[in-house]
C-alpha cells in the first residue's frame, strides 16, 4: 500500500477502509448495549464500565475470552476472520479492567498468540456520545498496531 506525503505530516491516526468498516461493525454490535450500561448508570446501579478491544492472530480467542470474562461482562464477535472481539466490563473501573486484560494477554501469550492486542476504555460518565466511545478505542487500536504495541495493554480513561 502506498502512503501518500500529505499522510506522513499528520500528527494524528488515518482511519484506512478497514478501519471504518471494523467502526461500523463495533457501531452495529456495541451500541445498543452501552445505551443499557447508560441507562443503569443514570439510575445509580453502576458507577462506570470498561469496554475492551481484544484481537491476536493464531490462537482461540473467542475461548479465552469466554472463560476468562464474568457472567456480567458481555463478548461481541466483531470480526471472526481477524479475531477482533470486544467486551464491556459492566460496573468495572481501571483496576479491574486492568487486571482482566492482563489476565487475558497472559492466556493469549501462552497459547502462543501472535500480535495480541488489548485496548481498553474506561467510562465514568453518561456524558459522552455512544459513537465517540467506539471512535476514541478504535483510534487507539490503530495507533496501538501502527506503534507495534502487541503484547501491551493499552488502557484510557473518558471522564
């Protein structure tokens, strides 16, 4: 694939056509659900949720998320070819969710996974737009994979 110049003077991520086409899958598989986490935030019943990015090449994903989440966290297949899923942590903060993606990169890790990624994304408040959410974690997969962080967990905070 050929970069263009205009694209090497930008400070910030490009998104390409996969890019946008995994956006509109997370957009389609996610929404809805975070709209429910907001609903349960408004009223009281959780503080805040992490929602997670997770891909690795060569290895049983979907498995090792499966057994390793909670029964409140929720597993989305966003591209099976890729081996793309997302999950959200439902009433989870930074340290939980930190401690579950290091739990899942050591599983990935063992079972010899290639280019493991692990995005995550705490929200605190209501206040953000469900699209924004799901544009800031894929913007930060892509410059996770364009930084070659594999093998990192890459974790942000939205107030």
């Amino acid at each position: 694939m050929i970069t263009r110049e205009n694209e090497l003077r930008r400070g910030n991520i490009r998104f390409g056509g996969e890019d946008i086409a995994l956006a509109a899958k997370m957009l389609d598989a996610i929404s809805t659900t975070i709209e429910i986490v907001y609903y349960l935030m408004n009223r009281g019943e959780e503080r805040s949720f992490v929602v997670m990015l997770v891909s690795a090449q060569e290895c049983e994903v979907k498995e090792i998320l499966e057994s390793q989440k909670r029964n409140t966290d929720i597993l989305f297949e966003i591209d099976k070819e890729k081996s793309i899923y997302a999950i959200i942590c439902q009433d989870t903060k930074i340290d939980g969710g930190f401690h579950f993606g290091d739990r899942v990169m050591r599983y990935l890790k063992h079972n010899n996974a290639k280019e493991p990624y692990c995005i995550e994304l705490e929200v605190r408040a209501t206040t953000h737009d469900i699209k924004y959410i799901i544009f800031r974690l894929i913007e930060t997969y892509i410059a996770a994979q364009q930084q070659k962080s594999s093998g990192e967990i890459i974790f942000k905070t939205l107030y």
